[in-house]
C-alpha cells in the first residue's frame, strides 16, 4: 500500500482518478520537470532527471493497477487465474504470485493472516480466486513464458 499511496502522492492523484486525469496530471509534471527544461543548470537538470524516473515508475504503476486497465485486461486474467499457482512468495504486504502459465502477477496489500491461511491451503487457487484476487490490487509483472514449438 505504501508504494501506492507514495506513486499517488508523486503525481497528485487519488483512488478515484480516471487513466485520462492520470495522464494528463503526468504529461502535466512531465513538462515542468524535464531535464531538458534546465540547459544552464546542471544541478537543477540532474535534480529533474531524477525526478522524471520516479515520475515515469509511478506513472507505469498507477496505469498498471488502474481498474480500467484490469477492465480491459479481464479476459486474460481470468484466463491466467483459472490456471494452477506455481509458486508464490510474500513479502512486506506484496503476494507474488507465479501461475502454470508463466504469468506473474504483484497482489498489495494483503494482510499476513490472509497470506498464512493462503499457504495453510497449499497455495490453493479456489481460497485464492475467493480471498485475495478480487479482493487486492494488482498488477501484472510479466505474461506467460513463450512456449516451445
């Protein structure tokens, strides 16, 4: 949750920001801090270089956990999710999770009695598609491992 409330915080958006105030707002900051805004200043354009990274990462996270993203990417997910778990690891409230498929996938936010009775099931996809999928935000980390034709 922290990282976030941080990206949110970075760009000035909220829960409730659309992908297209979500852009605007980016494109907005952007044009303020780009590095190339400070030619004469080499201190200001180093300080705006690094403020352009954390932009363009928290940017690329708010996109990729926008619901509207995971509205347009539903079909896939449901796909994914229907497959088996692989394999997991939990760390600082993010539930990493490796499906059959290959796909990888970031659940935030996901409290330790949550994740203990996930592996009391043994990484149980059924307690996991009724307990921490729909009930977390995620993201998409990478997509299935090409297949050997």
């Amino acid at each position: 949750m922290k990282k976030i409330n941080d990206s949110r915080k970075l760009m000035g958006a909220t829960a409730a920001t659309s992908l297209k105030e979500l852009n605007t707002l980016y494109k907005g900051l952007m044009k303020s801090h780009h590095p190339d805004r400070f030619p004469d200043d080499e201190q200001k354009r180093q300080e705006a270089e690094e403020f352009s990274k954390h932009l363009i990462d928290a940017y690329k996270f708010l996109e990729s956990i926008h619901p509207e993203t995971h509205a347009k990417d539903s079909a896939d997910f449901d796909k994914t999710v229907a497959s088996n778990i692989s394999n997991w690891h939990y760390k600082s409230l993010t539930l990493h999770i490796t499906f059959g498929d290959g796909s990888n996938y970031e659940f935030y936010s996901v409290p330790q009695k949550v994740y203990n009775k996930f592996v009391g099931t043994d990484g149980n996809t059924r307690f996991a598609r009724r307990h921490i999928f729909a009930a977390h935000p995620f993201r998409k980390v990478s997509g299935p491992a090409a297949q050997a034709e």
